[in-house]
C-alpha cells in the first residue's frame, strides 16, 4: 500500500516538473534551429544569437529596462525593507489594518488594473503639480517599486518574524538605541532575505509588460513591451534566442544566489554550535 | 547629559515614524489613491482633448455646470453584452484554471513534504526557478508548442495519431494551459508551506486504529491542509480573474477576458471613462475575495507570533 502511494506520488511528479520545463527547454532548442520557418528543424546554428547583436532597438531596451529594473528594486528593496520592520517590530499603530491591506492587495491586484490606476494618478498630478512631465523610465519605476515593495515586504517580514529576537532585546536591554539596534543587529540578519526580495523585485521588474505599457509614454519602450510587439503576430526564432538568453541568465542567478545563502546559513549554524560548544 | 539623553528619545521617536510613514505614505500616493481616481473618472463623459474625459468639477467661467458626472458607462456596461460575457468568461476561466492547479499542485505539494530533506530542497527549488524566469517569455513558450506547425502537432501527425494539425493555439484550451502553467508554483507553495508543518503521525495513528488511506486523507490531511488551499486558491484565482498577458497571446478572437476587454477598450478605443469604470467592477468584484486573502494572511502572521 506505501509502495503503490509513493509510485503515485513519483509518477505526479515527474508529470508535474515535465510540464513545467518542457516547454522551457522546447524554446531552448528551437533557438539553435538555422531555419527561418520555427517549426522545421533546419540543422544547429548560432545565427539568431548573431542577428540579436546586431539589432539596436532590441539592445536599447534591454539597457533601458535593466536601469529600471536597477533603480525599482534598490528602491523597493529599501522601502520593503522599512515595511516588513514596521509590521514585526514596532508594535500598535493607528492604521495599521490598512497599511497591511496595502502590502498584501499589490500581490493578488491584476495588473491591467494597477496600470490603468497608476496612469490616470500620473494624468491627475500632470494637470495639478504639473508634475511627471513626459512619462517614462521615471513612471515605470514608480510602478515596479509600488508593486515589488510588497513583496520585498512579506519575504522580509517572514525572515523578521522566524529570526531569534533575543539578540535584538540584549542590545535594547544594555542601552542601544532602536535605530543602532536595526542598523548593527537585525539589518545583518536579515541581509539574505533582502538580497533575495532584491533579486525577485529585479526580475519582477525585468518581466513586467503591463504596467510599464499602461504608464510608459512616447519613446519609452521597454524588453517586454518591445518582446510583447514581436510575439503578438506569432513565433520568431529571434525571440527563442532572446528567450535562452534570458533565461538563462536568470537561471544561473537564482542558483548563485541560493547557493551563497544556503552557505552563509550552514555557516551561520556552525559557529552557533562552536559558540554553544565553548560556553559549555 | 539630561539634552543629550532627550535628543535620543528624539531620535528614536523619529525613527520609528519613519519605518512606518515612509512606505505608508508611497503605498498610500501610489496604490490606494489611484482607486480614488479611476472611480473619479469612471463617471466622466470620454471627450475628444488632453486628457480625454470630462472633469467631474469645472470651476472656470465659460463652464455651464461646476459639476457634472454621468452614469452612462455603467449603463453601457449593463446593455453592451460584450462586458457580461467578458466577466462571467473571466469568472469561467479563472475558476476552473484554479481547480485544475489545486488537482496537479496539491499531490506534488505532498510529495514534495514528504521526500527526504535534501530532496525537498532541490524539488522546492525547481518549483520556484520558472517562477523567477520572464513570465512573458514562459507564456510565449507554449505559443511554439501549440502552434498548427508546433511540438505537439508535428508529433502527433508523425506517430500517424491524427492527419490533419489541430488547432490549439488561439482557442479557450490554451489559455487554460497558459494560466495553469504559469501559475501552478503559485498553488504549490502555500500548500507546501502548510503541508510540510502537518503531523504525519496522525495519519500513523490512524492508520493504526485500521483507517484506510483514502480515509485518512479525507478526514485529517484534507482539513487540516485547508487554509494552504485557501491561500494556494486566492493566490491562482485572483490575478487569473484579470489576467491580460495569457488570453492576448494564447487566446482566440472569442477568449473574452476581462483584462483584455480592458486593455482593448483602453489602448484601441482610447476610452478612459469606459475603461475606468470595466476597472471599478472588476474591484467590486475582487474585494471580497481579496478581503479574505488579507484575512487569511494576518491569521497566519498572527499565528506565528
């Protein structure tokens, strides 16, 4: 009876990871395919990696969206940040329901209605404060940090809210000031769910076409808006080169990372072993 | 010393505003104000200038009314059947993509709570690499799959299963695949999180006492892994509701979703006031689920604590 649950189990399994990397993988190999026509296999070649170079537009928008995706996640990161420390650490505050609502909505909001909001804010400060001006890079940004922050927020209220506070009370019980405390006690601790609230408000932002075409302006286009133009009339082996490209890169990123905070964190539990071990 | 102690007691009062004021106030500028506008707009008349709609208040000379608003684009959206069948499509769509991601993810979630530490490790991390890879570029993935000249069909005619290639692409079938793939680690997660926190040696007992497997997974997994349904659910069904990316490319002429009723309206029609208020209905819409999502998560935090 064992044997035939866990043979269920493995056969979901296997199913479930093949469908979510199959067509991952499909997109991978079709990007060496030499012919022009996506669906025949026209022998291994390297020349739509080739013709990416060349491409200029293409180019400008991959720059133009990683200065955004730059600049949002710095930005949601600290903000997020400063969220998380709020919801954990600071106790009753009038509002505070709201502000939770807040963090939480942007995760599950649609985003063709965020985008829509976002634009018609803009439109409304235009015409009071005379202020964005032209939309564009500045408008997308705003957008990302908006709706990154609130995930930034929960990976670090999470690590706030598991991490041991007892070192936190000790620096507060021998007289250290609340922000010394975050700044030299919590912000080290935390420091690797911020990296990884980092890295997903970085590819959230990297990723995010509707948004970034509701608020974008004239001359303003991004990786995913310019992808978004290409795909809409159907399969380009361009876009399967760029598509490697991209994921790939992502791909090795996130392991890197995880692979440098499941150290630190063995690191971390050795030298608290050591430090119990000498104090015995 | 006693001004030095009192500047402290300052700058801790100040520093806790700040934790608090800094995201408060972006959040509230950026996030929730802009409802307050989108309803502001929803009942102005759109009009040919910069921008394109009325201003529900006109305080200058040549004005004939200071106020002015009309509810004529929720009458369009009650008459114009296009908005019903978009709505209720959505609804369709959402609700059954999210059923089909609680029947795959839930038995992987299992299986992956119930696999030895270091494989859990890998298996959770395969789960949350796609979710980190483009979202765009994962949808457009299946575009090649399912095209008449794709995997599947290219397959298909070759083992002599079919003569003729299917369509797949551009019908209500591939967006169901697209919203299930795309947000099946979104369904995993929250189901694992409460999963792997379950008491197998419960289902020991049980199985002990002479319950059957299918029993005890009914009586004790079953219920106590409902609130990682829950948040697994709200989590699909949600953003799924609204969702534009998966119908405009996957999805036929006649795959009416909302977001895309929206964005259509919006970017071809460049009606503003229709387009706000298709925007304020589907919030209505999505309040009481979204209510129950936050509620869901504060009793999580909460429990923690």
């Amino acid at each position: 009876m064992n044997r035939q649950r866990s043979t269920f189990l493995i056969t979901v399994l296997c199913f479930g990871y093949a469908f979510l990397y199959i067509p991952i993988i499909m997109v991978m190999i079709y990007s060496f395919n030499d012919s022009r026509i996506v669906s025949v296999w026209g022998g291994f070649s390297f020349r739509w990696y080739l013709a990416l170079l060349d491409n200029r537009q293409i180019i400008e928008a991959a720059l133009l969206s990683l200065r955004i995706a730059f600049i949002s996640a710095t930005i949601a990161t600290i903000l997020g940040t400063l969220a998380g420390l709020a919801l954990t650490r600071m106790g009753r505050f009038r509002g505070r329901i709201l502000f939770t609502g807040m963090i939480v909505a942007p995760l599950v909001m649609p985003e063709v209605i965020t985008g829509l909001s976002l634009l018609l804010l803009f439109v409304s400060l235009q015409d009071f404060i005379g202020w964005p001006g032209q939309r564009g890079a500045t408008t997308i940004m705003i957008g990302h940090i908006t709706f990154s922050m609130a995930y930034v927020a929960v990976i670090v209220q999470s690590r706030l809210m598991s991490m041991d506070q007892s070192l936190e009370e000790a620096a507060m019980d021998l007289g250290g000031r609340p922000f010394r405390v975050t700044i030299d006690i919590t912000l080290p601790i935390i420091a690797p769910a911020m990296l990884s609230g980092w890295l997903l408000a970085f590819t959230l932002s990297l990723d995010d076409l509707v948004i970034a075409s509701f608020v974008s302006g004239p001359g303003a286009s991004t990786l995913p808006m310019w992808i978004y133009s290409k795909i809409r009339l159907g399969v380009t082996p361009d876009i399967n080169a760029l598509a490697t490209i991209i994921i790939t890169i992502v791909s090795i990123g996130v392991v890197i990372a995880c692979w440098l905070m499941l150290r630190q964190e063995k690191q971390r539990q050795q030298d608290a072993q050591l430090a119990y071990k000498n104090n015995l | 010393m006693n001004s030095n102690l009192h500047q402290q007691r300052i700058m801790d009062i100040l520093w806790r505003r700040f934790v608090i004021v800094a995201p408060y106030l972006w959040l509230f500028i950026f996030f929730l104000a802009p409802f307050a506008i989108i309803f502001k707009i929803s009942f102005a008349d759109p009009i040919v200038a910069q921008p394109p709609f009325t201003p529900l208040f006109n305080f200058s000379v040549q004005a004939d009314k200071w106020f002015y608003f009309t509810l004529d684009n929720y009458r369009f959206l009650l008459e114009d059947n296009l908005y019903w069948i978009s709505y209720l499509k959505s609804f369709k769509i959402a609700f059954i993509s999210t059923c089909l991601c609680l029947l795959i993810g839930y038995p992987m979630a299992y299986a992956i709570a119930r696999a030895s530490p270091v494989w859990r490790n890998v298996l959770l991390f395969l789960i949350i690499l796609p979710f980190w890879t483009s979202f765009l570029l994962r949808v457009y993935a299946w575009m090649g799959i399912l095209s008449t000249h794709g995997v599947i069909n290219n397959l298909l005619i070759s083992i002599g299963f079919i003569d003729q290639p299917l369509k797949l692409l551009y019908t209500d079938f591939a967006v169901y695949v697209g919203i299930v793939y795309s947000y099946l680690p979104f369904m995993i997660l929250p189901l694992f999180a409460n999963l792997v926190k379950l008491d197998f040696d419960l289902n020991e007992a049980a199985a002990d006492l002479g319950a059957t497997p299918l029993v005890i997974f009914r009586d004790i997994t079953l219920p106590l892994s409902m609130p990682g349904i829950i948040a697994g659910s709200l989590l699909v069904f949600i953003p799924a509701l609204g969702e534009f990316v998966i119908p405009a490319l996957l999805g036929g002429l006649d795959t009416l979703m909302i977001g895309r009723t929206l964005y259509d309206e919006f970017f071809s029609n460049r009606d503003w006031p229709l387009s706000s208020a298709v925007a304020t209905v589907l919030l209505l819409i999505l309040v009481l689920p979204m209510m129950i999502f936050q509620h869901h998560q504060i009793n999580e935090t909460d429990y923690q604590e």
